[in-house]
C-alpha cells in the first residue's frame, strides 16, 4: 500500500503502524528504508525476519534531530558533536557508544549504535510526528529495503516490488543521493571512515580538524572496530551477475559477444551495457545506458539503472569503471560490492 508521504493523514497512518510494531516503508534522501521501531524488540526482529538479514547485522537507527543523540548514545566524542552539527540532517552515519538496554537489537548485539538524522522531508515529518506521541518513538531502526545483500531501493515502487502491497510505504519520489550515508566510526578517538558516502572523507576532515583514517589503515594497530551496514564484500547485486571493465575492454567484450547472442537468437536481452563511452553495438539482445559524467548524478540513479536491467531480464551487466578520484570512491565501493556477487 503505498501512500502520499506529504499527506498528514499518510503520517498518521504510519505512526500509527510503527506504534503497533509494524514495519513501514520509509523514504529518505539516500535509499528508501524498511522502518520499524528502534526501541521494540519485538519489531526490530520482524525487520531482520522480513529482509532474511542476519541478527548479528547491526542497523542503523534514524532519529529527529541532534537530540535523540542523547536517548542512545553514552557518549559523544567533540569530533563526533562537530560531526553531527556540520552535516545532520543529511547522510551522515555516526557510530557512538551505545548506552546500556538501549537499542541492543537494532546494534545487532554491539556495545555501540550507529545513528542518522535523514533531511527527507517524509522521514522528518514522520520521526517528529512519533517523538511527540503519548509514548514518544525516540528513533526508527531503518536498513534499506531490499531483501538482505541486494541492490537499495530509490523509489516506493522498488520497495513495493520487494515487500508486496500489504506493507505501508510513503511515497516521498525519488531519493535525492540514492546511495546509502557516509559511515564514521567515533567509538575508537578518532574518526574511521567505515563506508563513503556522498558526504566525502575530505569533508569530514575538515570538520573534525583531524585526518580521518580507513578501516584498512588501522588492521595492525587498533583492534577491530564496530560492525556496520554495507560491510560485506557482496552486496547491493541484482540478480544478473556484473563485471566492471575499462571502456576499450567492455567494447572489444561486446563487439564479440554481441554478435554471438545475436546468432542464438534468444528471446529477451542478454547484455546490458552502463558506460561512459558511448558504445556501438547493433545487436538488439543489448540494452545500453550512459553513466553521467558527474559522480553525484550517477550514484543518484546508480541502484535505478541496476533494477530496470533486472526486470528486463539480462543475464550481464557490464560496467565502465569508473574514473580514479575521491568523487567517485562512493560510487565504485557500491559497484565494486556487486560485482562481487
């Protein structure tokens, strides 16, 4: 069931739901979240049950504002406070210590919590509306809403094609960065970039007034950190199976393949083809579209163009690498994850 998220009346229905330990649909401005309850127990697990995740997978909990900070945080390190004030709302994911009997679920089990403040409209309408109940809602546990390893959502319609009609979704249009936050762990003193994001390790930097490290950069001499989302080393893959290459080797690749599917003739396409350089194929077995020239805008529609060549039924996906540079780390750590599915 999917509803105008800028309804009031769409609001009250899904805090509604979230009070009843339901599951909602919930957009922000990185990728759409399967949303429940970050304080139930009993709601968290249906989370975990519904995407097929592993409890031990911690999620990360969405809140109104700085204030909810302080409902699941023990302690905030200044890097962290200058953190949350530079870039909340926004995508920005910050990991805190996690105050004792709060939250323990939604960690996955972790003496540390990550925690978000979305800027989407929808979603802080919604986290408000819930804070300012009878029995106020302080965050909403919120993972992307895919089933567990597979490619994010960015639209309500994404979500409806992986949950059904009978989960609430509010339509909030189309994500704005469509990919997930930028991820920074502040549990070990100084600031670890876990997952880049569109929020840049150059930004962060210059807020925490201290260089942020790599989690590689600290293998033989920190012990190991937190767990946290987007981690594995498959993930965010659709169902056909993607190759990245450089643009000479993705064009050699087609000009041979192209023309051996061709000579099959199967029914549907068996290529798809997302790229910088234009291509020349003259086969009708390959579905091609241009990567953007600009970073933001292909993260924007990245996990979009990966759906669409799945409902078309292609057995490949193959990708032009994209260029060197921090602008792009965000979009090659997704690509690289799901090639490795």
């Amino acid at each position: 069931m999917i509803l105008p998220g800028n309804a009031p009346e769409s609001i009250a229905a899904a805090a509604h739901s979230i009070g009843a330990g339901e599951l909602i649909g919930l957009p922000t401005e990185t990728v759409y979240g399967l949303a429940a309850d970050a304080g139930s127990a009993w709601a968290v697990a249906k989370i975990f049950a519904a995407k097929g995740r592993p409890s031990e997978h911690p999620l990360i909990v969405h809140v109104a504002d700085a204030g909810g900070v302080a409902h699941f945080a023990d302690q905030v390190p200044a890097f962290a406070s200058r953190l949350i004030a530079a870039f909340w709302p926004g995508p920005l994911t910050v990991i805190l210590p996690r105050r004792d009997g709060v939250g323990k679920e939604a960690a996955g089990g972790q003496d540390s919590i990550g925690l978000r403040c979305p800027s989407h409209p929808v979603a802080q309408a919604l986290l408000r509306d819930l804070l300012a109940g009878s029995q106020p809602v302080y965050g909403l546990a919120a993972p992307s809403a895919n089933q567990f390893g597979r490619v994010s959502p960015t639209t309500a319609a994404h979500v409806q094609g992986e949950f059904g009609d009978a989960l609430l979704v509010l339509d909030g249009g189309a994500c704005r960065v469509g990919i997930e936050s930028t991820i920074i762990d502040c549990t070990r003193g100084l600031p670890i970039l876990l997952r880049p994001g569109s929020i840049s390790r150059a930004q962060v930097e210059a807020v925490c007034g201290q260089a942020v490290l790599l989690k590689e950069e600290l293998q033989n001499h920190i012990p190991q950190g937190p767990r946290a989302s987007g981690m594995l080393e498959s993930h965010y893959a659709p169902n056909a199976t993607v190759r990245l290459m450089n643009a000479k080797a993705l064009q050699t690749a087609l000009d041979v393949l192209g023309a051996e599917i061709d000579s099959k003739k199967p029914q549907q396409p068996v290529i798809a083809t997302y790229s910088r350089l234009i291509l020349r194929s003259t086969s009708s077995k390959v579905l091609r579209r241009r990567m953007p020239d600009d970073a933001a805008a292909t993260a924007q529609q990245l996990f979009a163009v990966l759906r669409e060549f799945d409902t078309q039924g292609v057995k490949l996906i193959w990708i032009e690498t994209p260029p060197e540079g921090p602008q792009w780390d965000a979009v090659r750590d997704r690509l690289q994850r799901a090639a490795a599915g």
